[in-house]
C-alpha cells in the first residue's frame, strides 16, 4: 500500500505542476497552439530520461525502487500528458488545421524522443565524470 500511496502523492504533484506551467505558457504564448502542453512533454521527457539514466539500478547512483516508482510513474507520469496532446491534435483536425495538427505530432513525437535521449546523455555524462 506505501507503494500505491506514493505513486498517487508523486502524481499529485505532477499533475499541479503540469497544470501551472501549461497555464503559464497559454498566458504567454495564447492558444491557438498547444504549446503549453508541448513544453511541458518535452521537459517531462528530458527530466524522466535523466532520472532513470542517473537512479538506474546498475548504475553508481542507487535510490530505492519505491523513489523511482514515485518520481518517475507518480511525478513524470502525472506532469506529462499524451491525453491532452491527444485532444488538442484532434481539435485542430477537427478545425479543419491540419498544418498546426501535424505540426504538433511531428514536433511532439521528435522533440520529446529527443529531450529524453539527451536527458540519458546529460546523466551518462555526469557519472563519468
């Protein structure tokens, strides 16, 4: 049950942090692109691919699985949001906006493959250090 506990307060935070900076990237930038929820599945991808690079368990830096299961399933899980990428790609096909549906996809898909690989090399980096 600690397990389940954790998971939920991880989420808990995710989700209040992906609310905040989804709403202030619309505040910044408007919404006729979702580039809050864009942002916040970029930087998503680079923190959970540096964490699981830095706390993987044959790895030099040691946490326990229930850290990692409530950082990265709770807090990563909770902050990212495919749903809401999912939505907002179909309401612009739906609009009719098939550049900005398409733009989204292909930026979503390139850039967050992207930031997670770059969040392992930062990490693999550090190590050797």
């Amino acid at each position: 049950m600690v397990g389940y506990a954790l998971v939920m307060l991880g989420g808990a935070l995710g989700t209040g942090a992906r609310f905040w900076m989804s709403g202030f990237v619309a505040e910044r930038a408007g919404e006729s692109f979702p580039f809050g929820t864009l942002l916040v599945n970029i930087t998503g991808s680079l923190v959970i691919g540096f964490f699981a690079a830095f706390t993987d368990p044959e790895g030099e830096i040691l946490v326990s699985p229930r850290f990692r299961q409530f950082f990265m399933i709770g807090v990563c899980g909770g902050y990212t949001t495919f749903p809401s990428f999912s939505l907002q790609t179909l309401d612009l096909i739906r609009g009719g906006d098939w550049l900005k549906a398409s733009l989204n996809t292909a930026l979503s898909f390139a850039c967050c493959l992207a930031a997670v690989w770059l969040g392992r090399i930062v990490a693999v980096t550090l190590l050797a250090k």
